[in-house]
C-alpha cells in the first residue's frame, strides 16, 4: 500500500500564498501522474492540477482553467513528491486539496491522501 501524506495547507488572506507537499511512501512504478483535487462544501471534487513522470522530474502538466497563472504543480520523482505552489489566492479556492497518484498506462493504482484544507479569507 502506498500512502500519500499532505502538508501545507492553512489559512490565508486572499492574496497570499501557499505550498502544498505531497509524499508518497514507497516506490512508484511506471507511468502515472501526480496531482492535486479539490472539494469545497456541497461541491464536486475537482481537478486543480497534474502532472506526469517523464524522463527528468517534470512532465506534462494540466491545469483547471480557474488556476492558470496562479498555481504552479511539480514533482521530485527521487522523492516521490508532488508539490503545488499557489499564489494570488482568492476565497473561491477554499476547499479541501486532497493529493493523489494514478497510473497511466501499465499499472491501474490510484492512491488518495486525507486532504489538507485550504482557507482562503476575503
């Protein structure tokens, strides 16, 4: 079993700044992709970010159209960390950031941290 710990999350005045850390326990086979999701209350959870292993750290990303420019995602495959680094941010980016890792192509895992909360005051 891999595990997938989050760290970083807190509260900010919009405007500010966070980064997330996500650490995944044990190795991580193949092709997968890193990311971020978010749930705010009586919401759907939604993707906020990607990114995939390619032959150095950082692969392709993919982002919500509602973070371009201000969210930034990377990983450190020797660490088995993805981070998130989140700048300008607004009170609609309140929400639980839950990490998570997913194969791609060979294997089928799909691995969830407990989610970290994110608050965002106006």
């Amino acid at each position: 079993q891999v595990q997938l710990v989050e760290s970083g999350g807190g509260l900010v005045q919009a405007g500010g700044s966070l980064r997330l850390s996500c650490t995944a326990s044990g190795r991580i086979f193949g092709r997968n992709a890193m990311g971020w999701y978010r749930q705010a209350p009586g919401k759907q959870r939604e993707l906020v970010a990607t990114i995939t292993n390619g032959i150095t750290n950082g692969g392709r990303t993919n982002y919500a159209d509602s973070v371009k420019g201000r969210f930034t995602i990377s990983r450190d495959n020797a660490k088995n960390t993805v981070y998130l680094q989140m700048n300008s941010l607004k009170p609609e980016d309140t929400a639980v950031y839950y990490c998570n890792i997913k194969a791609t192509l060979t294997y089928n895992y799909d691995y969830w941290g407990q989610g970290t909360q994110v608050t965002v005051s106006s």
